[in-house]
C-alpha cells in the first residue's frame, strides 16, 4: 500500500456539508482520506523539531517541520493460508484484468473491489480468523473490500472500507491486512505541516493504545478526528469529519470504536 497523503480527506470537505448532510451520498475512494482524531488522550506528546522520532502502540511517529507527521508501522505479513475466505477469487481476476488491460483503461488492473451489506459479511469474505470486527453501530452502509495483487495475481493487502453518517458527522473506518506478498517494508501514512495536526493518544480498558492525531483544515470551523490501532497484524483506524461544535460526538465515535477492538 502507498504512502497516503491525508490533506485532501479533510480539506475536501464542502462548506454546505451541513445542509447536505440529509442526502448524503457516500463516494468509495481509491485511496483513504485519514485526517485527525481528538484529543481526548490521557498521555499528550510532545515533540520539539523536525525528525524526531517516537514509538508509541505499535507506531512510529516522526514530526515534520511544526504541524506535519508521518505515521509508520512496522507490518506482520499474514500467510495466504490464513486468508480463507472467498476474496482469494480476487487473484484470478487480478490476472485477468492485467491481461485485458489497455494503456488508456481508467480503472487499474492490480485492484479488485467488492461491496458486501455489513462488516460481518465483509469479514467472512476475507476469512481470516484474527480479524476484528469494530463496533459500528451508526446508520447502515455497504462495506467495500479493496484487493491489491500482482500481475501473477498474488494478493499483496487487502482494504476493508465503510463510511457512514451519524447525524451529522462523516464516519469512516478502515482495516488493513497485509499478505506475505506485500512489497514495502512498512505502511505509512502523512500528515502535512499545511494541517496543524496535533497527537496524543490514550489506553483502551484491555490495554490497547490508540494513536490520535486531530488538525484543522483550511475551511474554517471544519475538523477532523482520527485513530489508528495496531492488533495483531492488522493495522485499524478510525476518522471522523464534523463541525467543530461537534467534537464531543465525534469523540465519543472513536472511543467507542476503540473499545470495541479490545
């Protein structure tokens, strides 16, 4: 999986979210928009300068510049005969889309995807007996299980994705597995110094430690919440997007969520 740059997943966010919020339509997107989870954190870190370095639940944090970070995590390659479920299909019509592919095709030929109707679904697709479902229980959407392979086919990592809307706060919820046919030493992800982000983070009751990092968009009153989780071998987060007077409610969502990972 790519380096992700998260300045567009908050950034992008319409003014008249409010207004829209009744009729929203959640759009699947290629690439996680991660952006900014509260500080509602019983340790606060602080770093003074450019590279610096921490490890904290799994994580290794480097600050950049004065508001910027990247986020890093060493990654435990799961055996393909772990992954039982029926996303192993995903192989053959990787392959097949490689071959049928043409230079000016919009869709990419190393990534299938598939939606189901629940997380529940979603995790018997994929079949792998560590994973963990979050709790989610805000207004229903379909789930999308994103498969990246090679053109042989082998399946490098799999993306479960879900957005949802509680009231009026954009819910989105990730899990990353990643196969031992994953060709990146780690999974990193960026904050832009542009973002103002601030991280903390805090323990769950069973001892998990949850990385929160909440920054500030260029659109003013617009914020963004989001936590990250490291279990096992997969990597989970959390992101909310919300009004600024809705912060309680969005912290709330991700404690929740982190709690239920326990």
């Amino acid at each position: 999986m790519e380096r992700k740059d998260i300045y567009e997943g908050i950034s992008g966010i319409s003014p008249e979210f409010i207004d829209e919020a009744e009729n929203h339509v959640f759009i699947r997107r290629r690439m996680p928009a991660v952006l900014k989870w509260a500080a509602v954190a019983a340790a606060l870190m602080l770093f003074g300068g450019v590279g610096v370095y921490a490890a904290t639940g799994g994580f290794t944090v480097r600050k950049l510049m004065v508001n910027g970070y990247e986020v890093s995590a060493n990654i435990t390659r799961i055996p393909m005969n772990e992954i039982t479920g029926r996303v192993n299909e995903a192989s053959g019509i990787i392959r097949e889309q490689f071959r049928t592919h043409e230079p000016f095709d919009s869709r990419m030929p190393d990534t299938y995807f598939k939606t189901l109707e629940s997380a529940e679904e979603a995790a018997a697709y994929v079949g792998y007996g560590r994973l963990k479902t979050p709790f989610f229980p805000y207004d229903q959407a379909d789930v999308t299980v994103e498969v990246n392979g090679d053109q042989k086919g082998r399946i490098r990592d799999i993306l479960i994705m879900r957005d949802c809307l509680e009231e009026k706060i954009i819910v989105q919820n990730w899990t990353w597995l990643f196969t031992k046919h994953y060709d990146r030493d780690d999974f990193v992800i960026e904050y832009p110094d542009d973002l103002a982000s601030e991280m903390t983070e805090f323990m769950t009751g069973s001892g998990l430690q949850c990385l929160v990092f909440e920054s500030d968009p260029e659109i003013e009153g617009r914020k963004g919440l989001t936590g990250y989780i490291a279990v096992g071998n997969s990597v989970y987060m959390c992101h909310t997007a919300f009004d600024a007077n809705e912060i309680a409610k969005a912290e709330k969502i991700l404690h929740d969520w982190a709690e239920s990972l326990n």
